[in-house]
C-alpha cells in the first residue's frame, strides 16, 4: 500500500475516520472501546524511508481528518540491529536505534 492507503486505512481502524465510516458511530476501535491503544501498521526499518511514510502519512491525517490528528497512538518499526551487518545481532544500543528513530 502507498502512504495515503496506509493512512486511510489506519483512520477508518482507529475510529472509523472520525465516525464517518460504517452506519452509525461504532465502527474503529477507539469507538469500540475508548481506552484501547491503536499501533500502526509495522513498517520495516527506521531510516529514511520510513521518514518519508511517516511524515507523507501524518500530512494525509492533516488533510483528510478533521481533528488533524495522526490516527494511531505508537508508531511500529520492525528493525534489526547487526553489528557486522550480516550475521551477529546486536542489543539496540550498540547499533544506536534510539538515535534513529528520534529523526522520526
């Protein structure tokens, strides 16, 4: 899926692109169930790229959603960190994931 598909799914999920969706106001989870947190679809890697989905996603919320809000409440980054960068895992901190996702 592109960004703006990712993000228009992402807000029907979440409250059903602020009750538009659906006959009636129950549709998404946080009409379901106000208090359940909502994680975005995983996108793999935390470099560039997954800037670019990111930022090109909340620009849609922007647009597309009344409330300007970005629909989810976690962000979800499916990376793995290598210290040779083929076979040996390394614990986040040696590979600075941290660092990484604060450009996000």
């Amino acid at each position: 899926m592109t960004p703006m598909e990712q993000a228009a799914l992402l807000s029907a999920a979440f409250d059903g692109h602020e009750g538009t969706v659906g006959a009636g106001a129950g549709v998404g989870i946080r009409n379901a169930d106000p208090d359940m947190l909502v994680s975005m679809g995983g996108l793999s890697g935390a470099g560039q790229v997954a800037l670019d989905i990111v930022t090109t996603m909340r620009l849609w919320f922007q647009k597309h959603r009344k409330d300007g809000r970005f629909a989810a409440n976690a962000l979800n980054f499916h990376f793995y960190c290598n210290d040779d960068q083929v076979t040996k895992g390394a614990s986040p901190e040696e590979c600075d994931f941290e660092g990484m996702v604060r450009l996000l």
